[in-house]
C-alpha cells in the first residue's frame, strides 16, 4: 500500500510538471499577428516579432514557440511549419539555431 501511495505521489507530482511548464506558454491563438507570415509567407509584422520575443524571452522560450508551431490548431488554420520555423531569424531574435523542434530542425 505504501509503494501504491509514493507512486500515486510521484504522478501526480510529474503531472503538476508537466502542466505548469505548458501553463507558462501563451496560447496558440496568441499568435494571431503572425498569421500571415506563417500561411502566405509575407513579411512579418512588428506586433509578430514583438510577440515572438516575448515567447523566445520566456523560461521554455523554444519549447512554447515549437508546440504553437506544431499544435493541431496552427495545422488546422494552415500554418506552414517551413514559413513558421524561419520568424525568429526574419524577425532578428536571437534564438537558438538548429533547434530540433519534434524532429524539425529551426534554421
């Protein structure tokens, strides 16, 4: 019963992890300025760029931006992940290059 308990523990601990690290993302609609950059390949705005630093600034900076980019909502509304993967290099962010962002690579 103890063993059960410490497991029961350990859950839910790894649990509260997992939900906070993605509590301190912004929701993908969030991203709504970028829209454009993402699906047509136009330039992107400075409102987009301003966001996507403040994303990049973040604790799980490239994390948040990677699971935006790769959500089941960014595919439904046509995001391109080849146009998405390239705003912080239009946008002149410093960001880590040669990101692995689920099996992507950000140029």
């Amino acid at each position: 019963m103890a063993i059960m308990a410490k497991s029961l523990v350990a859950f839910v601990v790894v649990l509260a992890m997992v939900y906070c690290a993605h509590a301190q993302c912004p929701a993908v609609n969030s991203y709504i300025s970028c829209r454009p950059a993402v699906t047509t390949g136009t330039a992107p705005t400075a409102d987009c760029c301003a966001h996507i630093q403040t994303v990049l600034a973040g604790a799980n900076g490239p994390q948040c931006l990677c699971d935006a980019l790769t959500s089941n909502l960014a595919k439904s509304i046509g995001v391109n992940f080849e146009l998405a993967s390239k705003l912080p290099q239009e946008c002149r962010l410093n960001y880590i290059h040669n990101y692995n962002c689920k099996g992507h690579i950000v140029p």
